[in-house]
C-alpha cells in the first residue's frame, strides 16, 4: 500500500480502507487512518470503532490501542461496540478484561447472542465455574435457552471447567441440539476419559439423523488409538474415505496418530503421503509415531525432509518428539543440534523439550549437560524433568547425587510418583545399597499410597542379586503381589551367572520356560553357568535346545560416534575398512597394557579350546574394536563414548581401565545395564556393576 495523506482521506475512504483491514500492512499505515479516525465527528467514530479495533487485533496491536480508543467514546457505548470489543478481546485471550467489559456492558444493556459465547469462553480460561452457572442463568433470563450457539458455547464452558455433570444436563435440556452440540459433548467426553460415553455419542449422532465430520471423527480417532482397537480405528478410517475427508490434514494427522499407537507404522505412512497437503501437526504425527516404535532412524529422516525439504517451522511438539530418536540411537552431535535449534526457536523453556534434552543428554552419558539443563528449569521443573535426572544419575552410577536429588524433589513439595522410586531404586542397585533400598521400597505403600509394581519388584531383586543375596532374590520374586514376569526371572538368572549359582539357576530357569518356553536369553545365560562351572555336556546340551527351536543368539554389537557419524563393531568383525590400522592401535596399547599390569583374564570365553584362542577372542571383543576405533578417529584429549547391547564382560572391563590410562582418554561405555565413565584407568561403577 503506498502511503496515505491524512489531510485528503475523507470519511467514504476512511469507511472504505476500515471495510478490509487486511490491505493496511503496517503499523505506520494504521497510526495514519488513527489520527483521521480521531478528527472524525463522535457519531461517526462509534460507526467506524469497530473495523479500527479489528484492524488492531490483525496487526497484533489490539491490546495496547483498544481501551484507550473505547474510552474516547461517550457513554455508554452501543451494544454493537460492546460486542466487537468483547470478542475480540476474548480472542487475544485477554480474559479478565473481557469479564470487566461485561459488567461494564450489563449496567447499559441486556447481553445478546453474539456476546455470551466470548464471555463464556473467557470463563473457562480462567476456570471460573461459579461465573460460568451465573452466565447460564443470564441465558435463560435473556429467552436464550432454546438458542443453539449460547448453549453451545455453555456446554464446552462447562467441560473445560470439568463440570461433566452440569454439561451433560444441559445437553439432555437443549430443545434444539445441532452437529456442534454432538461434537462438543463427544470432545468433552474423550478428555475426562469417558471413551465409552463418547462412542455412545457418536451413535447418536448418527440418530438424530446427522452426519458426523471432520472434527467429530479427527475426535473420535485418539480413542482407538488409547484402546489400540485398530479395526474400529479403520471403520472410521473407512468412513472418512467414503465421505471424502481421508485427505482433509485434522482427519489425517488422527490416522496417523492411531494407526502408529496400534503399531501400524506401515498404514501410518500410508496415510501421510497421500495428505494433499501436510502442515506441522501431519509431520509431527508421523515423526512421534516413527520415534516411538523404534524406528528413530527413520524419524530423524522424517524430521530433516520437514525441515530442509517443505521449509516448515518445527514446533515445541516436534522438537519433544525427536529428541528422544538421538538418546535411543546415542547421536550426541544430533542431539546437541536439536538443542541448539530450540535455543534459537526459544524452545529451551519449553518444560517438554527441556525435560527431553534432560533424558537425552543423560542417555548419550553427558549427566553434566543433562543437570545443566535441569537447573535451568528451575521451579518449572515437572515429574518427568525430575525422574529423567535422577535415572540419569542411576544409569551413570552416581548414586549418592540421585538420592539427593530424590531427597530434594520431596523438599520442594513435588510428590513422587511410581516412576521416580524405579530410579532411585535403580540408583541404589547399581551402588548396592540393600538396606537403603528396601527401605525406600517399603515406604511407598507407607508413606505415599503407591502399591509396588513389577519394575519397582524387579529392580530391588536386582539389587539382591549383585549383591550375592541371590536367595533373598529369588523369596521376594516369588512373594510379588503381582504375577512375575520371564523378564524379572532373567535378571536373577543373570545374577546366578555371575556368582556361579548352578543350583538356583537351574530352578529359575524352569520358572522361565514355564512362562517363556522360548526365551533366548535364558537359553544362552543357563549355557554360559554351565561353561562357567566347566560343565561342558550341559552347556552343550542348552546350546542344542537352542537350535531346535531355532533360536538365534544376538550377537554383541558396538557402536562408536565419530566425525559425526556413528560406526558399528561386531565381535570378531574384520570387515570395517579401517580394520587394519584399528588392529594396529589395539597392539600398540595392548603392549602399553601390558607394561602397566594388564593380565587377560579369560574366565568370560565360556568355549573349550585353548588358552591362547581365548586370549585371541578377548582381543576381538565389539567395545575394544569400537574404542580403538573413536581413539584413532578423534583428537588428542576428546572422550570417546561407545554404547554395547550386552553387557561389558569383566576383562573388557578392566581392560578399558588401562585403555583409558595408556591413550590419556575419557573413556564412556554405556552397555545394556548403566554407564562407565574409564578415566586414569579407575571406572565410576568402582567395579560393581
């Protein structure tokens, strides 16, 4: 718009550039037409009001200009400017003033129609439920209970202020009900979890001879995802094709969304390409639903393409749903760039992205970043912030600093939940404190009303268990108040192994197979006692169980970040481009070892050959090809963090000590259980672990 003269704007153009407030694109435009509007006779200015206030409100200025301009006309205003005011200060959520607005209104003029819907909503906002029964009392003084649009609005007053029961009242009052009415009572049903009621809803819908739409399905859809009923998930699917709304983004992003809690990741995708047009909600709904099925690979694709690709502006939503991609795959560099991304968006205030960047810093074994963000929260801090601090002081065996930090939690009034007593648990597990533990475990149906769970169960019989206390382990598994699980049993039968208990193995791995005839692990631990205890012929005999029901070992694998790329090692694996010089780096420090008091120690090669190859299979381990491989790879001075998906045998433990101590490295390996921190040839796990 080129610019405009004040001196030769008459009322007819004045009239004619309020009319579309859209043409005027600046704020210095706008301040122009003000200063006419204000030479404008008063009868004029109560007529061209309420266009000054909207184009206000589309420039976002609305709450500076709009009292100030309201009180420049005499009194009392009409109602139209009563009206425009009203909503739209109700839709720059300026909520309080929209309450002052109608008292101020009341004293003049009796509320219409178009009023209460913006006062109700401003209501809800601010969950004021005695206000909102005095509005509904308005409604009915002022003849407007049989008037669709203000009882429409009073019933989602009365859901948002969870006041189901005033709701459905009114519902069943209403002499007139329209689709809105459906739609809102189904919404307001499916967020106070009463899923049942709004199916029965829907049917009803159907009933009162109407059509359900986009909004009533893109409502109903999360519903199936809670109860993972995929068929009835597809019947609305199907609907939505017949009735063309397959294509429509709301309905779209709900398929998505159902279909990926349903573990349909496949028909998720299905879905999402054939969107006509995909906003931010479609890309973070497949984004979720890849990261949490485990396809975090295909994830951060996803979240690149949106990025790079379509140019869209990832949202807080997005930057939460990632995040946990780069802990699960270990990519710090990754990680360290969506954080970095959320500072520049501002999103690092943003309690989910925070409390996600806490996980995954403490998942990706820097807890020092991890408490950094933390702090950073400050009071903000919710639950999830406050368990994904203290598991990530457990998993990095800082015991004493989880329990503080839990201590803490209970000081600042933040009640813990279940989750919060399974990582300090897991805190006191990996320190092997058993009286401190059980302790702890007992006061959670004492002193907080939290009935123990299995993972509560099983991370106090893990205790037991690295403790030697593997018969304490086994009385309190059989005593659960809830059914055990083969999980918990391999963890005691995990234990057996490595205090050489073939007695007690034997009994729990029958409980096992009672539940889980065909367990690998249990197969592959029971066979390793065997060997352990130079038991060839039943080692030999799990080993041919394990063939006849054709189960695979998995094999140990490695993974080391470097040059911002991440590289896998399998045991024995000679097949990495750089085999030869990783070879020659293990020799080196093999020979430094050596001078330093290295001794292999060969008890863990549970196979019957010779000294000599047993020493040769220590030396092919996945984590020492992968340290060897991030030493080689990276500067002088940079920790090298290696993530294994078994556990660190105790020779490749100590062998990592003296790793760290002849290459001047942090050393960092997270196996299946917790973290090592190898620094000076000393681990934080002080070797229990």
């Amino acid at each position: 718009m080129v610019s405009i003269e004040p001196t030769r704007i008459t009322t007819s153009l004045l009239q004619s550039l309020l009319q579309n407030p859209t043409t005027i694109k600046t704020l210095s435009q706008a301040h122009q037409i003000h200063a006419q509007f204000a030479k404008s006779p008063p009868n004029q200015r109560s007529i061209l009001l309420p266009s000054l206030l909207s184009l206000y409100s589309h420039l976002a200025h609305f709450d500076h200009v709009s009292l100030s301009l309201f009180s420049t006309l005499p009194s009392p205003p009409s109602t139209r400017l009563f009206r425009s005011i009203i909503r739209l200060s109700s839709s720059h959520s300026l909520h309080r003033r929209v309450l002052l607005l109608f008292l101020h209104m009341r004293s003049s003029s009796p509320p219409d129609r178009h009023v209460l819907p913006a006062v109700l909503k401003s209501a809800a906002a601010l969950s004021d439920l005695p206000l909102g029964a005095s509005l509904h009392a308005s409604i009915l003084r002022s003849g407007l209970s049989s008037d669709a649009y203000a009882c429409n609005a009073l019933l989602s007053m009365y859901y948002k202020v969870s006041s189901d029961a005033s709701a459905r009242k009114l519902f069943d009052e209403m002499p007139f009900k329209d689709l809105v009415s459906y739609n809102t009572v189904i919404a307001g049903n499916a967020v106070s979890g009463l899923y049942r009621e709004a199916l029965a809803m829907v049917r009803d819908v159907g009933l009162a001879a109407l059509k359900p739409d986009s909004f009533t399905l893109s409502t109903v859809l999360p519903i199936f995802a809670e109860f993972v009923d995929v068929d009835r998930g597809k019947q609305i699917h199907g609907y939505a094709i017949r009735n063309g709304f397959d294509t429509d983004v709301h309905i779209g992003s709900s398929l998505i969304d159902m279909y990926a809690k349903c573990t349909r990741t496949d028909d998720s995708r299905r879905v999402f390409d054939r969107l006509l047009r995909r906003d931010v909600i479609a890309w973070n709904s497949i984004i979720a639903g890849s990261v949490q099925n485990g396809l975090f690979d295909e994830g951060l694709r996803l979240f690149r393409r949106m990025m790079i690709e379509e140019s869209l502006r990832p949202r807080h939503v997005t930057l939460a749903s990632i995040t946990p991609a780069c802990a699960h795959l270990t990519t710090l560099h990754l990680g360290k760039q969506v954080h970095a991304y959320a500072l520049r968006g501002g999103f690092d205030g943003n309690i989910f992205v925070a409390s996600a960047l806490v996980d995954m810093y403490a998942k990706c074994g820097n807890v020092k970043i991890a408490r950094w963000v933390f702090d950073a929260m400050g009071p903000s801090a919710d639950m999830v912030a406050w368990t994904a601090m203290i598991m990530g002081y457990a998993l990095h065996g800082s015991a004493a600093e989880a329990l503080s930090l839990f201590k803490r939690m209970e000081a600042v009034n933040v009640s813990p939940n279940d989750v919060a007593f399974i990582a300090v648990l897991t805190a006191c597990s990996h320190a092997g404190w058993v009286d401190l533990a059980q302790e702890i475990f007992n006061s959670m149906a004492r002193d907080y009303a939290i009935a123990p769970g299995l993972e509560h169960y099983a991370a106090v019989a893990d205790l037991l268990g690295r403790a030697g206390r593997l018969e304490e382990s086994y009385a309190l598994i059989r005593s659960m108040r809830v059914d055990p699980t083969a999980s918990i049993w391999v963890t005691l039968l995990g234990a057996c192994r490595v205090h050489r208990d073939v007695e007690l193995a034997e009994k729990v791995v029958e409980r096992i197979h009672e539940l889980e005839p065909e367990n690998m692990g249990s197969y592959v631990l029971m066979s390793n006692i065997y060997a352990a205890n130079g038991r060839w012929r039943e080692a030999a005999r799990m080993r041919q169980a394990m063939k006849d029901r054709r189960l695979v070992k998995r094999p140990a694998c490695s993974w080391v970040e470097a040059k911002n790329k991440v590289h896998a090692f399998m045991s024995g694996d000679r097949s990495h481009p750089e085999y030869d010089r990783i070879e020659a780096v293990l020799g080196e420090m093999m020979e430094k070892m050596v001078r330093e008091g290295y001794v292999p120690d060969t008890g863990d090669v549970l196979h019957d050959v010779e000294e000599e190859q047993k020493r040769s299979i220590l030396f092919g381990h996945s984590e020492r090809l992968a340290i060897a491989f991030g030493i080689m790879s990276t500067p002088a001075g940079t920790t090298v963090r290696v993530t294994k998906n078994l556990r660190v045998c105790a020779d490749c433990h100590t062998a990592t000590k003296f790793m760290s101590k002849v290459a001047g490295r942090e050393i960092v390996v997270r196996d299946v259980s917790r973290f090592h921190h190898f620094k000076d040839g000393v681990c934080s796990c002080g070797d229990y672990w």
